[in-house]
C-alpha cells in the first residue's frame, strides 16, 4: 500500500488536482490517498472541493484578511510539518506555482520524502512575471524528484535546466481533464446571469486579478474594456471579478455603470466551465484558461506581457495582448468583425491534451512503485 498525499491550497491547484485525485482513488488496493489544503484562497476552494466531491484529510484553513505572502508561506510550512510527521507519506503531489506549491515541496523535502510536481516545467524566464508564481515553480521543480510535465516545451525547460531526462513524464494537462468533466455535467443559469444577460448576443468574458497587472496596468485593461462595450454595443460582457479589495473598486469605478457590462461575483467552476463554454472570446491574465478556453474552441488574448503557455500562442488558440488600452482594443475588435481570423483562431488545435492526464500520472506512479495492474497503455502524451 502506497500512501500518496497531495497537497493544494488555491481554486486553480484544486481543480486541477482533483482528477489525480480522483484517479488514485480508483485503486484503494496500491494506493491510501490522502489530501491537505492549506486553503489559501478559502471559499474559492471549498467550491471545487464540493464539485468534485473531494473531503480533505487535513485542512489548514490559513486564509485571513489581508494575508501577505509571508504569512502564507510561514503558516503552510509549520502546519504541514505536523502533517508529513504523522502521515509519513511515501510520496507528496504538489501542483502548478502557487506559494503552497513551494512551500510544501520544501516541507516535504525537509522530512526526505519524494515531491512529484503536476504541471512542471512551466517557465516565461523573468523572475517578476509573473509574481510570485514563476520562483514558485522554479523552487518546486528543485526540489521534485518526479516532473509531470503538460506539453514538449515544459519538458525542455526543464532538461535546460538538467532535470534528468528519466524524471521528467509529459502528460497533457489536468485542466483538460477537469474541465471535460464539468462541461460534461448539465448546468442552468440563473439568477442574474439568467435574468440580466442577453444570451443571444455575442458574449466577452473578462477575468483580471494578477498582482503585475493591479494599478496603472488594469486600468488600462478595464478602459479598454469600456471601450470595445461602446463600440460594439450587440456584444455582452461578462467579468466575474475577483474578491481583491483594489481589484473591486477599480472595476466598479470604470466599469460599474456601463449597460452590458455585467460585474458579477467570482463563479463556481461548474457554471464558470458553463460560461466559457457560452463565450464568444475570452480576455484573461489567468495562466488556466489559457489551456481552458482552446480545448472549447473559444480565442484567448492574454492580457500580460509574458506567457508561461508558449504552446497556445504557436498553435495559435491564444494571442498577447499586454495592458496596452490601445493594443487590446485593436486586437478584440479584429476578433469581432473578422470572421476568418476568429475561425482561425478558434479552430486551431488545443496542445493542452486530450483529458487522460491523470491516468498517466498515477500510471507513472504505480511503475515508480512497481505496481502491475494489467494496463500497459502508453503513459507518456508525446
């Protein structure tokens, strides 16, 4: 029996963890699964935990008003040290570059227990962009003894950085996985999106949180969102908007009194995967729907000036856009009345995967194990 203890603490490590968890949970014969949240972000958690029927064995509950990251990292590191001590776990599954990410290899590394990094090898080579996520991954991947990596280009960031080659397993990337799950399952607005929403127009989903991008950046994206609402007045826009307080205001100052456009509360992921889905097109500095959007034929501009997801901007489902109020109305405006550059956008091939990810992880963990449970299908996506 192999105890396997995966360890999440934000919406986005939730959901795409929670097919891998899910997935050793199909073999209680190999595997004890167990799961630890920090719970960084609280509520946004809760939400897919519920979704995808997960119940954490431990849950650090560390979320607080006004947490720095220093509290973050102080808080998870001391209360997974009681975890590991007790578990005793053969091996820890972290995810993606959140802070929880960082510290729980680091956690796990302080007792010696073997780090198996899901979606490693992401990198945009600015130590700043984005903050703190990109460290964060650099710091996991240093101290993983086994890389999940998403697509090719992952796998050779991290053989330039001398990863060894037998470590490193290209996968696809969970996200897919979760996301055809959830689209899979029916789901009806209602509420405001139900009653407030012009559905048979062209639908612009918005989402903007990122540290890089709070003050002068995002307000160039929110004008600029103003500005194509006001040019093209038969499209709807839809921004979930995130719970940071400077976030807020900016939106509501710039956007709150705009007909058509709809400031609504952050989603669950169920009817968030319903929306995309709905969607026209979709402006993010999100790192996951960069991977989310594709794979349901929706164009993505991404309004940072770096990406970690080279492979979208090569197939040509995602496009950078910056903060630039002028460069991002240009570009959607193309989208809108272009209908060729939409469908070639649109229609390009998602790199992302095919929705099998986390059986090729647990795969490569029962070989880890030497494990033999009859199925010999190929566990690389390559």
């Amino acid at each position: 029996m192999i105890k396997v203890l995966s360890v999440f603490g934000t919406r986005p490590e939730g959901i795409k963890m929670a097919p891998v968890v899910r997935e050793l949970n199909k073999y209680p014969e190999f595997f004890q699964a167990k799961v630890a949240v920090t719970a960084q972000h609280r509520e946004m958690l809760d939400q897919v935990l519920d979704l995808f029927g997960i119940k954490p064995d431990y849950d650090l509950n560390l979320m607080r008003h006004g947490q720095t990251l220093y509290d973050i990292t102080s808080g998870a590191l001391l209360g997974l040290k009681e975890i590991l001590e007790q578990e005793k776990p053969d091996l820890v599954l972290v995810h993606g570059d959140t802070t929880t990410t960082f510290v729980a290899a680091l956690a796990a590394f302080y007792q010696q227990v073997k780090v198996g990094h899901v979606e490693a090898g992401l990198r945009t080579g600015n130590k700043y962009a984005p903050f703190p996520e990109e460290m964060n991954r650099k710091m996991a991947g240093s101290l993983a003894d086994y890389h999940f990596a998403p697509t090719k280009t992952a796998k050779e960031n991290l053989l330039r950085e001398n990863v060894p080659a037998n470590s490193i397993v290209v996968t696809g990337n969970t996200v897919i996985d979760a996301l055809f799950h959830t689209v899979g399952k029916p789901y009806q607005f209602s509420g405001y999106l139900a009653d407030r929403v012009n559905w048979s127009k062209r639908i612009l989903l918005v989402t903007c949180h990122r540290r890089e991008n709070w003050g002068e950046p995002m307000k160039g994206i929110f004008q600029a969102v103003k500005e194509i609402k006001v040019r093209r007045p038969d499209m709807e826009v839809i921004f979930p908007v995130h719970k940071n307080p400077l976030v807020r205001k900016l939106a509501h100052d710039i956007l709150g009194e705009i007909p058509g456009i709809h400031l609504i509360e952050p989603l669950d992921y169920h009817p968030f995967a319903h929306l995309m889905a709905k969607s026209y097109l979709v402006l993010t500095d999100s790192g996951g729907m960069q991977e989310e959007a594709p794979s349901l034929g929706k164009p993505v501009l991404v309004l940072r000036d770096t990406t970690e997801r080279p492979e979208a901007m090569e197939a040509g489902t995602v496009k950078l856009v910056g903060t630039d109020r002028e460069k991002i109305l240009h570009e959607t405006l193309r989208l809108i009345d272009d209908s060729q550059y939409y469908r070639n956008m649109a229609h390009a091939v998602n790199p992302y995967g095919d929705g099998k990810a986390a059986g090729r992880i647990v795969r490569f963990i029962m070989r880890l194990f030497d494990i033999d449970h009859g199925n010999e299908e190929n566990y690389r996506y390559e």
